[in-house]
C-alpha cells in the first residue's frame, strides 16, 4: 500500500510558525521524563489559548485496591446545554507525557461538539508507573463514568490504547459495554514493521524511534505486550467482535496509521461495519490544533456528531 505524504498547505504553514515560535524541539523521548514531560507541557501551551467557554470543575475517582488503581484527578468540561451521559476522554502522549491540561482545548471543542460533559482523567504515567498501572487508572474512571448514564469513551494516541484494553477488560469482568467510543490514531500493537512505521520512520513529527521509546518505558517486557490489554490488536477475534460500535480516525501522515488499518480490516474481516476516517495531510497528535487548522475542527466535529448519536441509541 502506498501513503499519501503530502502535507496540508494549512499544516506547513502552521508548522512554519511553530519553528519561529520554538525553534528545534529536541526528540524529547531522549530526555530524562520528567524533563520531557515538562517540555511536552510547555510546548502544548500554545495549543490551550482562546478556549471555548464552559464549566470546568475537578474532582476525583477513588484508588480501588481490587483494580489496582490510584485517587485519579478528573478535569470536567461541560458545555452549555449539554444532554445526558459522560464522554470520558483518554489523553495521549506516549503513556509517559501530557494531562487534561495539555489536550483541554481538544476535550473542549469536542464536549462541544458532542453536547456532553467531557471527563479527562489524569492517569499516572509510564516510565515510572508502567504497564498496566495508567490502565487501571483508566478503568476505575470508565466504571465511575458508567454510573452517569450513557457513556461514550475516547481517547487519542496512547489513549486510544487504554480505551480500547479498558473495554476488552471490562468484557472479561463482565460489565456493561460503553454506547460507543471514538479512538484517534490510537496505537493498538507493538509491531515496528507496519507498512506506515516503514513509510514514516523518521516523521514528519512522531517517529519510529520515538514509539520504540515509549513503548520501552511503558512496556518494557517484549513479552508482556502479547498481553491484548497492552497491545489490543493481539486480542481475539470474539472480543473485538463485542466491542460497541466505533468511530476510527486516523491521520494519513503518521507511522501508526497502519494500526487503525488493522483494526478496521479486523473488524470488517469479523463483519462489522465501522466508521473509518483517514484525515489527508495531517501528522499524528493534529487534533490538538485546533486553534489553527480546520482539518482538526472538522475532525472533531464529525466525531462529537458520532458520540452525541452513539448515546441516542435505544
């Protein structure tokens, strides 16, 4: 399969001005964590200006010894008007880097577009929480989010990752299933040689290197991401099949494009009929630009449309 590489006019120029703004950004995965957790935060500060206007409270899901989860902080976003039901979104950055804080205008602009409360967990992070710590995190919040009525789960990047093990674990402990979920150019496996890692191993922006990295401090154990709560792509066939319905978006520039790929092919392979949005252009983490690219507020708009339908459901 050939990709498309061509970046969005919209997207070179915005990533003119970053370079006047910023300068070189190292490859903050060659930093010590916290040093690349705190630069990560720096530069997404850019991305959280002129936000649109809601509620925003905190509060906090209690550790449960059973899960194996800590006291998680929740940032809640709810937007004028907002309907009933929960949308609990998952931030990215690797397992290792960013907050609610670093993806609010995102959260916001899709609590928005959804006319539901955004709820964003502020689980603890890898390399020195690693696998499956920020997982349970995440769980213990879907459960607690479960009880708020209809429930749509999201997430981007890494957090699509938790998303979809939080549900197939949840499958297992025989739960309820969410109405739907949406997951953004999630990483679903640990398999460096995809089609997309090979067409864009050096980028532009996320690079081969850098997920090896990640996945290194969040996973360490090369056996343990066979484990289809780690890599849900290793998942079987019966549980994928039962998951909700999902809206797959995926940037066409991006080395994990070729897992949201897999999961499609997956889940139509097993007769499901997915939603499957591959954005032209664009480089993995677009959507938090919202602020500048329209491709991001498109996106957004065409997957809060999704969940506020996914939580209509009978």
């Amino acid at each position: 399969m050939t990709f498309p590489d061509n970046l969005s006019p919209e997207l070179l120029a915005l990533i003119a001005r970053m370079d006047a703004e910023f300068g070189a950004v190292p490859d903050l995965t060659l930093l010590p964590a916290t040093e690349g957790r705190a630069r990560t935060a720096e530069v997404n500060r850019r991305w959280n200006r002129d936000m649109p206007d809601m509620a925003v409270a905190e509060t906090h899901v209690p550790a449960d010894a059973g899960l194996g989860s800590a006291a998680t902080r929740l940032r809640v976003l709810t937007p004028a008007g907002a309907g009933a039901g929960t949308l609990l979104f998952v931030h990215g950055g690797g397992f290792a880097f960013c907050s609610p804080e670093t993806h609010e205008r995102c959260g916001r602009v899709l609590a928005r577009a959804a006319g539901l409360p955004v709820w964003m967990p502020d689980y603890r992070l890898a390399p020195e929480h690693p696998f499956p710590a920020g997982l349970m995190d995440v769980i213990a919040c879907l459960r607690a989010a479960s009880e708020q009525g209809p429930l749509v789960v999201a997430g981007d990047s890494a957090g699509a990752n938790l998303v979809l093990a939080a549900m197939l674990h949840e499958q297992v402990a025989g739960r309820p299933r969410p109405a739907g979920a949406l997951l953004f150019y999630g990483v679903y496996d640990a398999d460096f040689e995809t089609a997309s890692y090979r067409r864009f191993d050096a980028g532009p922006g996320l690079t081969r290197g850098k997920m090896r990295r990640y996945w290194d401090w969040y996973c360490a154990d090369a056996g343990r991401r066979r484990d289809p709560l780690a890599a849900p792509l290793q998942a079987a066939d019966a549980a994928l099949a039962a998951l909700p319905p999902l809206h797959l978006m995926a940037a066409g520039i991006d080395p994990l494009l070729s897992d949201t790929l897999a999961l499609a092919d997956r889940l139509q392979r097993l007769g499901r009929t997915e939603t499957v949005e591959v954005v032209p252009g664009v480089t993995h983490g677009f959507l938090q630009m919202t602020l500048d690219l329209p491709a991001a507020r498109g996106a957004l708009a065409t997957a809060g449309a999704a969940a506020a339908a996914m939580v209509r459901q009978p």
